[in-house]
C-alpha cells in the first residue's frame, strides 16, 4: 500500500520555534522611529505586550514554545506532510512532490500557529483584549480563534468592502465571541476622520490598520494590545513550526535530502514558516532552491526596490527595511487577499538582499488553473494565496519531467479555499482576468519614498 | 501536560467495517417492491452497481474495506478522537466528554466515508458516471470529491432553492470537476413535468431523487448508476469506520467503559457510523445509552410512527421499514439542511423497535445555544446538524454534574459549519425560531399512508 500521509507523533511535534536572526551572516537593518534613528522596545510598549517586544528583537537561535501554547497546537498539529501522489500522476512527472496541509487548523489557515502564541503571550503580560484588523479576514478569524481559547476579548476592525463582500468572514469571527466591525468605524478618531471626509469610503488595510493601533494604544486601562498577523519577526518566528516539522517528516517518508521548497508571499509568514529552516540548511551550504511567489499584480520580491518604508498606509508603523511597493501602492482586486499588501517581511527581504531565496511571480488565471488542477487530483480545494505556490510547484515538476530528474519539491498548502470561492466561479465562467502592472504604476506608487532613509541592500 | 486529542496510527486504521444486520436478535423487515413482495437484488440492478446491492443484503458481520478505498480514506483518517477539555471546564462536569472529529475531511463531513468506497465501486463494476440529489450540498460534495479521485464523472441534482441560496456548494462541486444543476430540470422526464405544471417550484429534495434516478436509468450506454448519502444498509455500514475507530481512540485515551454514545440523526448515517459498533457491545450485555438526535420539527424518531413508506416524494423506491413522518412530509425550514428528512434508515428504525437505542429532540434554538457553546471552548465551528448531538451531550454532562457521577461521554462531531453560517447570524441577531411541530399536521402527513403494508415494531 502506498503511504501518502506522514503523520508525526504529538510527542516529536517540535517545542522550540526557530529564529533565523541567530543564524543571517550580517544582520537586517533595523526599523526605524520617526527621528530617523532605531527603535527602542520602550517606543513599542503602548502597541505590543513586552514579552512579544522582547521576542521580536531576540537573536536566540532557539525559542521555547510554551506549554499552553503546545497544547493549543495540538488541537491540529502536528498537521500532515503529504505525498502529492495524485498530482504527481496528473503531472506525469518524475519529481516527488509533497505538501504540508495548513489548512486543518479550525480556522483552516496557517495563522493560528501564531495567533495562538500571540493571544498567550498578552494573556500572561496582563492583558485582557487585543484589538487587530483584517482585510480577507483570514487573519481576523484565526485571532478571533485564539483570543476565545484563551479568554481575552477580541476586536477586529475589518475592512469595509470585505465586510460587506464576506459576511462569512465575519460570522466565523462572532461565532468565536470576537466582536467585528467595518473600518472606517465612528470608534477612532482615525476612522471618523475618514468617514467625515469621504463617507462612501470602502475602506483599506492600512486605516483598519490605523484604527486597531488607535484603539488599543488608547484604552485607558491599558489592558489592550495590538496584534498583527505577518511581517514582523516574532510573528514568522511563530510560523517556522511548518518547516520544522516538515523536516523530520520528510525524513519519516524516507528521503534523504529537499531541491525545491516553496511558499506564497502577501507579508510573508506561512513562506517564512516553511522556509526558514530549510534557508538555515541552506546557509550551511546544501543545495536547495528556496522559491517564494506572489501575484504579478503585486510584485514587492520581483519588481520593488528595497528601501525603508512604512507598514501602512496611514505611517503610523515605524519605517522597516523591506522590499516594497510604497506604502500608497493599492494592489488590484485580486482573489488572493492575503497577498495584496504592499511591501514584504524585512527578514524575508533581507533573504532576498543575501541571495538566499529566488523569488517568482504568478498571473491570476495561472493560479487558479494549478489550484483547480490540485484540487481534481489531490482533493483539497486550496485558498487562492496557496494556489500561486502550487503554480510554481506545479512548474518545477514539470522542469523535472523535462530534465529527466527526480526532484524532491516541498511546497506549504497555506489553506483552503472553502470561504474564498467565488474567484473559481469566475475562473469556471471564463471571467477571471489577469492584471498587468505597467512600469509607470509602480513608479508612480514609489514617487514620495524618497523623503525616507535610504536602504542599502 | 494534558492530551486532549487522541490519534490513531494509519496502521491501526480498522480495515474491515461492522455490518450490524449480523448481529440483530431478530432481523429487521425487508424492502418491497410495488407488489408488496419483498424486492430481489435484480429489481435494483438498474439503479445501483450489483456488488453494492450485495453489500446491502449481506449479512456477514465484517466485510473488508478495499485497498483503494483505504489509500483514500488515509487523506484524512484515522480522524481525531478529542477530549472536550474545554468544554468540561465551561460546563463544571465530572463527565469526561469525548468526541470524534469528522469535520477534518476535505469536503467538511463524514459524508466522504460511503462517497469514496460507493465510487469505488461503480468504478470496479465498469460504471463511467454516478448522479445524485444533494439538498443542503453536503452529500453532492462528497460524492464531487470521491468522484474526481477514483476518475469517474458525477452529476449532482440539487434542489433549486439551496442551489439558488449556497451557490458555495455548488461551486465546491464544480471545483472538484462535477456538474451541479438546479432542480427541477430540464434534463429529466420528472423535471419537465414539474416545470410545466410548476415552473417557479423551489425544488424538493425528493424530486432531486427522482430525476437523479431517472438520468441514471436511462443512459443508454448503461454505464451510469444513481448513489444515495444515507438511510440504506450498505451506506450505513461504511460508516462505522467512525465508531470502529473510536472504540480504538477510547483505549489509548484510557477509557475502560464509554457510558454514553450520541450522534445526530437526519437519514442516519453519521449516528449509525458513531453507535452500531457499540450497539453490538450493548446486545452482548454492556451498558450503555446510546441516543440519536433529531430536530423537534422534524421527529421521525420520537413522534412517528413505524410503518412501510417510501424514501422519496415521488415514490420511486422500494417500501421501506422505518419510522416516517410520511414520504409527503415537508420539514420546516430548520437550517441543519442534512436533517431534514421525513424517515430514519431501516436499520436505525430497527434499533429503537429492539429498545437498543434512545432517540431524543432538541429545537433549533436550543441547538445553537449549544453549538456556539462548543465553538467558544473547544474551538471549532460545528455544523447546524452536529450541534443536535453537541446539546445532548451536554444535557448528559450536566446530568452527571447533578448526579455527581464521574460518566464517559462520546459524539460525534460530523461536520463543520463553515458553510452554512447563516444560522449563527439569525442567532446572534435573536431573530432564529423554533418550528413546533402541531400533531394535527403530523396526522394530516401520514393520512394517506393506509394503503402501503402495515409493518410490525
């Protein structure tokens, strides 16, 4: 019988996360204040709990999971390390080709992994509500998940236009007790601002952005944080549970060594998840090909400068070393929500600077091919996010078929598409279109960088 | 640390499933044809493949699952057996409340588990092409799923008003390559006649069936059959995997005796999947409850009467045993879709004559209080239809609170409710009703039942 299933024991699930900060042969550039100099955790405190401060600037290659948060984990992980048998027939090809099966988590993304975390570390700091945005609302369901298995109240500012288009989105959040509401809101001077000035706004992330940090750095009680879903340290740190348990599986499925891993990128935590340890391997001087894709529509890896930049568009973020778009840039309506954002994690981007990982961009209408394809052969409708790496795994199967060689591909299944289908249904009707990014737009989106610290590479 | 989710090892995955028609005291009265003969196997040749209607006659108590369905079955089983830590915390209960975990298949239910060994085989049986009715979407996904990987096509007749109203399951359908219409269609004899006579019909669930049935027959290649989710014997049988695999989990979680075994019941599959296998423990002696959940406004088990009806509003079936509400019967619209259903399966039928299990009813708002009870402690969002089992078991934990009784709780968890929210909404909007269901309107339903064959409990 052919096994396509590599389970862990709950007793090998890893009890460390891994930080790639211990390990880079010349540090990242640090964020920076609005004086133009690094920051300091204390500028930090009125966001974040000082615990997760510590954890974003900490160098320990090491860190323990703790205890409550292994036993939340457990409630899905350690999750599968599939062989992709079905695809791999379809396919034709020679390559063995496997997955990590994110999408079994309850809120059937990778983001509890860090939403857990989060929602523990500012439980046992004191705090008792945590305040975050969403825009597709992947996020905003897995803090609403994590926030009620800990006992902390949950607020999430979710954009207007998703709040309206996904009302699924936000039932799954009210089912898990978090309370959601339409940014632009009347409950920040950020959002009444807005809504005085253009009332029929649709919203965007960075104001959501904007009204979460407002409302938690202004609670009197100072019982109430901010958390974000992506991009910062401690939150990829959280995510390399993936790599690190697909490691000891591939070793379970009895092969020796990866060529290829791969991974979608929006801010870039289920890529960092797992690749960064595979990246430690490859640091060390093994051979692998470590591939992060997005979509064409919004190329920070393929086509941006590396620069310092703002996480959001209303600049109330420190200015992180990163790949980006500008902060301005408004990404297409693409399907693929969780991809849209406009710069990457400055850990990743300093990948990228050291030659470490090989980014690729994917057309829309090719993703939801590979996704629908995977879907027929494997049996797992899969997000749109996770569709553009099974596009590049897809192609380096068949990069292998041509070559003859046997190729080892690992590529992370970030979710599932069941609350994200109606970009099928156009792909099905022959209305999903691609959208080509003209020079000039990027320029144009770049155009006021200028002011801020230069990068170097 | 404390083990709240108890896993099987693939290799310890039941091979074989439980066929209860083996171990009744009595057997239990047979299907009849319109002649008020009992049918032979040949008279259902048209309809389904002829190694599935000897699995529904046979009366070997173990019959092997194959190899193929087993490889498949392994993409998601063996599933979770879970303590309910959190749940027992919420509740204050001495019981220890475990629950099996089918929410983890690709297509969300246990639905998957007859879907995949029915495609096998009409595939090994020479069969191109299975059609079906879904009302809700849950059992045309599954067979959509099934369907796409043994290779064979799928054509899903759903009812027009869910078609209309979830066009997320149809679109899970087609992602999965099936071809998913409306019923009443125009494909059918039963369809057009409809249409004439009622063309702005919403559908039911029993025309779906017959139009379902009607394609399949009429191929004249005869290389399509029809597939039904629940109530037959063979279908019942396939998903004893789950309490096979539960009595297995129970062990290693340290369990000498289960007290108390629950599972929803719409046609019965997921409650008979969960039940027949320590039904067969309690028919050799032990004691145990074992109690199917049904909704108040639709009481097959607890307000109907046992008689000859068929299974279909067009009465295209044979006769079958059971306890019926009458085939005329028309559900309130109570949002779990998958309970629905005027009969309960003959062999269930037979369990509550035999007093071998206890059926009990809970109404819709009562089920939501608990479902969202169970969504904010134990983390996962249950479909409408398992929130029925989740009230009973915590109406049986809070008995054991009472009674001070230290009492092993086991349910089935047999879907989640990621597509079908709207529930919730109602719910926490205050605005979800109860249907009481008047026994004048019962009576009036079953009025024109005197003319099929009495059966004896």
């Amino acid at each position: 019988m052919e096994t396509t299933k590599f389970l862990l024991h709950e007793s090998d699930m890893p009890r460390q996360w891994y930080n790639i900060m211990a390990d880079f042969p010349r540090p990242p550039l640090p964020p920076l204040g609005p004086d133009g100099n690094p920051i300091t955790p204390d500028m930090l405190a009125p966001v974040f709990p000082m615990n997760l401060i510590e954890q974003e600037v900490c160098t320990d290659r090491w860190v323990d999971i703790p205890e409550e948060v292994l036993n939340i984990y457990k409630m899905w992980r350690p999750v599968p390390l599939v062989r992709a048998r079905g695809l791999e027939k379809v396919l034709g090809t020679p390559a063995r080709i496997y997955y990590k099966n994110e999408s079994v988590s309850p809120a059937g993304s990778h983001k509890p992994n860090t939403a857990v975390p989060q929602a523990y570390y500012n439980k046992i700091f004191g705090i008792k509500r945590i305040t975050t945005e969403t825009g597709a609302g992947q996020w905003g369901c897995a803090l609403a998940f994590a926030c009620t298995l800990m006992g902390l109240e949950c607020k999430v500012y979710m954009v207007r236009i998703s709040f309206d288009q996904k009302p699924f989105r936000r039932l799954m959040m009210e089912t898990w007790g978090a309370q959601c509401l339409p940014s632009p809101s009347t409950e920040t001077q950020a959002g009444r601002n807005m809504l005085q000035e253009f009332p029929d706004t649709p919203g965007s992330l960075g104001l959501a952005i904007s009204e979460a940090i407002e409302d938690a750095v202004t609670d009197p009680t100072g019982k109430t944080r901010y958390s974000l879903g992506s991009v910062l340290n401690h939150v990829l740190m959280h995510q390399t549970i993936i790599g690190l348990e697909a490691k000891k599986q591939l070793v379970l499925a009895g092969e020796k060594k990866v060529d290829t891993v791969i991974g979608c990128v929006g801010g870039g935590s289920n890529f960092a998840g797992i690749a960064f340890p595979f990246v430690l391997d490859k640091m060390n001087g093994a051979d692998i090909d470590i591939i992060p894709v997005e979509p064409t529509s919004c190329p920070t890896m393929t086509r941006a400068p590396f620069s310092y930049d703002h996480g959001d568009l209303a600049e109330m973020t420190p200015l992180l070393p990163m790949h980006s778009l500008g902060h301005k840039f408004m990404p297409p309506p693409i399907h693929a929500g969780g991809l849209r954002y406009h710069g990457v994690a400055p850990l990743i981007s300093h990948c990228i600077n050291l030659g470490l990982v090989s980014p690729r961009a994917y057309d829309q209408v090719d993703v939801y091919d590979a996704a629908t394809t995977f879907a027929r052969s494997e049996g797992i409708i899969p997000a749109p996010e996770s569709g553009h790496a099974i596009a590049a795994a897809i192609d380096e199967a068949r990069k292998a078929k041509e070559e003859g060689k046997e190729r080892v591909i690992l590529f992370n299944l970030s979710g599932h598409g069941l609350m994200d289908l109606r970009g099928y249904d156009l792909y099905f009707r022959g209305e999903l279109v691609n959208y080509p990014l003209p020079e000039a737009e990027i320029a144009k989106s770049l155009h006021n960088m200028d002011k801020y610290p230069k990068a170097q590479a």
